[in-house]
C-alpha cells in the first residue's frame, strides 16, 4: 500500500556567523519559518519543522495550509528527499513525483525540447521514455518554434506551460504539488484544468501547499495545519481550515 509515516521529524538550519542580536531580529522580521533558537555553542538556529508525526494513507488528499514560513515548503522537501531530517524518521512508500517548483530539473541555457527531457528525468523517467512523449507535451504547452530555442527567452508563462506540460504527462503514485501548478493565463488554466484533473485524480496520495481556501476545499479532503515549524491540526478540511481561521483571527 502506498503511504506515508512521519515520526517526531525535526529539520533544522543552522544560522553560520549569525551571532549578532542584529541578525537574528532580522530574520524575525523576515519571517524566518519554524522558531530561531540558539544551539550549545552559541549559534543561530531555525528549528524548521519540530517533531512532526503524521500517516498519510492511499486515497488521502492532503492540503499543507498555514501562514508563511509555517514549514510548509520544507515538509513537502522532506517528503520528497530533498531535505534529511535532523532528527526523527521518514517512510515513503510509493512512487513520488516532487511538482514544487516550476524550474526544479530546467536548465536556461538549453532548448525547450532539450527540457523536456531534462525535467522527465529529474522526475525519475527514462530519456527514451520522455522522448516518446514529446510529441504530445509539445501539443499541448502550444510553445511552437519557441521550443527550439534555450529557455532562458521564455517568459514566466511560457516556462509555467513546459513545467506544466512535462509535469502532468505521467501519473505518480504519491504527488507532492505547490499551488504554482494551479496558476496561468486563464486561457490556459481553463485548457488545463481537465489534464490536471486527471493528473490528481490518478496519484494515490496527494500532497499540496496552499493559501487558497478555494483550490483546499476542490482538491483535498484532509489538511494538515503548520505554524512555526509545529503542527497545530490534521485532520477533515472543514475542521482544519476553522482551526486555522479561528488561528489567523486570534
């Protein structure tokens, strides 16, 4: 079965020649995520994410939901292996494709067919994989003869449309998606919003960082509420997301 267990996981940054009273009330003020401590030794450190344990189930939609620098970004990290836990343990099983960021696996200096490949295989698919596909992803990004020239010429919604093309040519056993995905032109987030339907519908758990009620409420039927590194709630969509209003009002 495919799942996701999470026990007394714990991320932290140390903040290197971060001594100054300075430094540290600018970090505050930059909203520095999780709580910044300091260590044995006198240095500066973001406790990121703080004993976080949880189970995600095949069939569970999970929203990631909270203020900014809760942890949100750093979870989905850990989950995808991007990030090793300081302390705790970390079981994934199944299959997972890491969707947060639009340039993650894209190189500026190379083609957009060149990319293509590229961002399959950061992915994890097979380039001989990825080239059988290109046809289709070409079609539908309606990049053109853009897709002959380095990407570092797109515009940001022309480099969203390959992101977004590449990304959702394949069904993942466990999604890990920033809410990126879900932005566009609304020309192209109305073409697209059957493929990634269907993207969504054919992962077995999907993880999603959000601060849209709306795509929380269309998309997930759990949300996992973070603060300061710290997890206040998991559970139903409703119950969560009055917790967390109930939260941003207090």
């Amino acid at each position: 079965m495919t799942a996701i267990r999470l026990r007394d996981v714990s991320v932290d940054f140390p903040i290197y020649q971060g001594g100054s009273r300075s430094l540290k009330k600018t970090l505050m003020r930059a909203g520095a995520g999780g709580r910044i401590l300091a260590d044995a030794s006198q240095r500066l450190v973001v406790h990121a994410l703080d004993r976080i344990s949880l189970d995600i189930e095949e069939g569970d939609r999970v929203a990631l939901i909270g203020p900014n620098g809760a942890g949100k970004t750093t979870l989905l990290r850990v989950l995808a292996g991007t990030y090793e836990p300081s302390v705790g343990l970390v079981q994934v099983d199944g299959h997972v494709a890491p969707l947060f960021d639009s340039a993650l696996g894209l190189n500026p200096d190379a083609t957009g067919y060149e990319n293509i490949i590229l961002r399959g295989v950061y992915m994890g698919m097979a380039p001989k994989e990825m080239s059988g596909r290109m046809t289709e992803i070409a079609a539908f990004t309606e990049l053109g003869d853009y897709l002959r020239m380095p990407i570092r010429s797109y515009s940001s919604g022309m480099l969203m449309r390959l992101a977004f093309g590449v990304a959702t040519c394949v069904h993942p056993e466990i999604l890990l998606m920033d809410e990126w995905l879900l932005a566009g032109d609304a020309y192209f987030l109305e073409k697209a919003r059957a493929r990634l339907a269907s993207f969504v519908t054919g992962s077995k758990i999907l993880v999603l960082a959000s601060h849209s009620d709306l795509i929380v409420r269309e998309w997930c039927n759990k949300a996992l509420f973070l603060e300061r590194g710290q997890l206040r709630m998991f559970g139903p969509v409703e119950d969560v997301l009055a917790a967390y209003a109930e939260s941003a009002h207090a």
